[in-house]
C-alpha cells in the first residue's frame, strides 16, 4: 500500500465544486473514476479543500491510497490520460503513509480576480467576475488590510457549520490591479466608455476557512471599492459577529484555489 | 451619415471565422446583427482581416457606415448590450469617410501560443496549441529570425489566391518563453512528467499576409522546435517556393490576432 499525492489544477466551470454528489458531476469524483480507471479498484480520493461550484483549482492538492504497482510519480501521466481536459495533474508523488491533504495543508491561498470594465473580456468571462462601474481600489487595499491577523470571522461566515471555532488566522490580504493590456497597446481614449478597464486580483493567504468566506470577504471588498461601506468598517464589521453587516457573497466564477502550503516536515517525500 | 470604427476583441471557440456566412455563425455576422439591432438598418460592417475559423480577435478593428443618431463613441455601450459575452467593443469612434478597414491597416501583429509540457493547462486548453514533447525554444528563435525581412512567402500560402503578389514584409518574427507559474509556485520536480512546462509565444508583425500564412510558418517552426527542420533550412524553404518544404498548417486555437496598426494620417480622428 502506498499514499500518493496529486497536485491538480481544474476549471471549475462545469463542476459542481470538489465534493463527490451522487447526482452531480464533480472534480472529486471525476479523479476517483479516473483513479478506478487506471488502477482497476476504488480509492477514496481525499481533497485539501471542499471548494464550491464553479471555484476553479490553480494549484489544489489531493492523495489517495492505492496497492497498485503503477510508480507513484507516472500517476500524473496515466490519470491524463483519462480525465477531461478540464482536470489536469500536475505533478504526482509518493508521502508517507500518515499524509492527509486535509489535515497536513498549513495554509491556503485563495485569488479572486474582478475584471473592472464597462465591456465584457471575452476571454477572462469565466474566470473573473465583471464589474462594469469604477472601483476605489485605494479603498480596497486600505479595507484589505484590515482583516489581516487572527480574528473571529463569524460576520464573513455563510452559516454555522460544525466547526468548533470560528476564529482564523489569515496571514496576507492585499488588493492588486493592473491596467488592461488590449488598453496599454491600444488606442483606447477614456471618454468611449467613461473609464479605463483594470484586471483587479484579491489574495488571501489564511491557515484555514469558514464557510464561503473568501466569497464574502471579497463582497465586502467589492462593496468598499463601490463606496457603499467605508474601509474602516471592516473593523467594526469583525467585532459585531453579525453576518449581515458584511458584503454579499461574490459569485464563485473569479475565485482560484492559487497555492496550498503542506507541511512535509512530519511526512519525508518518498523517492520511487 | 458617418464612418464608425469599433476596436472588437473575440473567443474565436465558437465561430466559423470573421467572414459572414449563409449557414454558419460567424463574427462578422453577429455584428452585423448587432449593428442592425441598435440602428434598426443593416450595415455592413468592413473588417481588418478574414481570420480563419476558431483564431481569437484580441484587438481587431472593423467599421461600418450609417446615418443612426447614436453617437459614434456609445456604439461600445449599445453594441456590447446585445452582443453575445465571446465578442466584445473596446471602443468605438467616428473617423474618415473614406476610412476603411480593410485598406486602412498598415501591418497587423499575430501571436500564437503554445503550451509545451505533457500536461494538459485546464485554463488554457482553448486558447494554446499543446505540444507534449520538449521543444528546442533557442533553435525556433532563430528560424524565426530568418522570415524578418522582404519574401516572396509562396511556401508558406495554403492555396493561389486572387492577390496580385505573393511578396509580403515581414517587420519582426520572434519567439518568448516563460516557466508556467505553477511550476515556479509550485514543488514540481521535472522527473514526474520528463519536464518543465513552458508556455511559448510566436510573435509576428507583417504588412499583411497571405492565406494561412501565419499557421504555416508556426507549423513549421513548430517542426524546428522538434529537430526535424534545421532553423538554417528556412532561407532555403523561401527561395525554393514549394509549399511541400515548409511544416504543417498549426492548428487555429492558439492564434490571436493581436494588435492591428491604423494609418490616421489620412484620416483625422473625428470628435462628436
């Protein structure tokens, strides 16, 4: 018997989120029937996240067990074979037996990515979320910054799950934007559609989550960045505990699972 | 009656070209369509270039002649309103009367993107041709280099057309490579999949071209990269103005038509 570890990156689009469902399609079953595919039995396929519909995986990390006599590292090349074009892996490798991609992940790193323009980005439509009036992004990175440090997020929690606690310790939260590159090329004048396009990118860096927490963390962000919460609310907004005082959930589509942290220090890396 | 230039960008996935056609959607033809829903009057709507089936328009430039009252720089707004989310207007303006896209162009800049690596990139899927063998990137640099320059470019045409010669400038020619980010993040070690990912980006800038001009030199550098064409054989391949000497016609998903060079020298940008 040996555990493998997959690092995978999926476009989430067509999935309804990580967690196998009997009656939908979803990335973690799409891995085990790859997995049963390739190795002619069944292994439970455990994920580092239970990301939602429509989340897409830039850099998500799975392991499973199996007593196959395929090498662990030729795993990513047998499982391409067989998974959509939308799951890819990356990268496979044998851990020691103990490893588990829940509990041996550190922290995680989520981007959210907000295309700020009155028209479309044909090619980004699936993977930001358009917002199509000007943003205070000064605003934002100010609002960011707040939610640094270990706090109660109780107020940016969708409902009350199982968990024991609901205090999180996010490490970075910080606003990036870029001037759209059709623009810097272009001819583009300002007047056309009254302001220019900016790629805006949140990034949050935390040991775990709550709930659609980054989702709403970000709808507060965008709320901020729309002027209708002032960033030194995010303050109030942590020490009230009242959900409803923070911003919406954001949709799912701009969300990446960017990188995830394991700690390799208990489970030396197996060569095979 | 006034002259509108509209800078469009499109995901070329689910058309079968610029070109209007009776039985297939095209992008021209949606525009047209578009253009025919605001003004209530059909106009024909003149484009830069005839991109082939499945190439993607990052910043192409069409106009179209019409007496509306709508002023030419809120035809993006109007236009993007009930245009489909693949195909979007930058911007828009009035120019010349005499302006013509087709005419007006004085070089256009093509890129092609490949994504090198024995994996396949979920996000990227539709938009890079993938090559699962490692590439000689330095060896396709330098058979890039040798198309710069005033050709006769009949080994690299698909089929006699109408033009009165097949003599085309090419301005700049060349080949850029980056690590794929989630290698750089990431812990990948290049013995799981036999090497590192690249993403490889073939950049072209000519006065104009002939019919799959751009696919077949790709093609055949793409035959450079694998060490079956010698990068010196190029010089020989134009001389020689066989089409059967130079490498297979690319695939058109990674193509974009990039940038496209307007002489408004003749025709003095209109405000309104």
């Amino acid at each position: 018997m040996k555990n493998v570890l997959l690092r995978i990156q999926y476009d989430g689009t067509n999935y309804h989120g990580w967690q196998r469902q009997k009656n939908a399609i979803t990335v973690q079953g799409r891995i085990e029937n790859a997995v049963k595919e390739v190795t002619h039995k069944f292994s439970e396929v455990v994920g580092c996240s239970r990301t939602d519909a429509g989340v897409h995986g830039f850099d998500y990390v799975c392991n499973f067990l199996t007593d196959s006599r395929i090498p662990s590292n030729k795993f990513s090349k047998v499982l391409n074979v067989v998974l959509p074009e939308d799951i890819s892996v990356i990268e496979s490798f044998e851990v020691d037996l103990k490893f588990n991609s829940r509990f041996c992940v550190t922290k995680k790193t989520y981007s959210y990515r907000i295309w700020n323009s009155f028209m479309c980005n044909p090619f980004l439509r699936k993977y930001s979320l358009k917002i199509p009036k000007k943003m205070n992004i000064l605003n934002m990175k100010t609002a960011a910054s707040f939610f640094i440090g270990t706090h109660d997020f109780v107020s940016f929690m969708s409902s009350h799950g199982q968990q024991l606690t609901t205090e999180r310790t996010i490490y970075d939260c910080f606003v990036v934007f870029e001037r759209s590159k059709e623009i810097k090329n272009g001819l583009f004048k300002s007047e056309t559609n009254c302001f220019e396009p900016y790629l805006i990118e949140i990034k949050i860096c935390a040991n775990s989550y709550l709930y659609n927490m980054v989702r709403i963390i970000v709808g507060t962000l965008i709320e901020v960045g729309r002027g209708k919460i002032a960033p030194e609310l995010i303050k109030s907004i942590l020490i009230a505990k009242n959900r409803d005082l923070a911003g919406p959930t954001a949709p799912p589509h701009g969300l990446f699972l960017e990188k995830v942290f394991v700690d390799f220090s208990k489970f030396s890396r197996e060569k095979n």
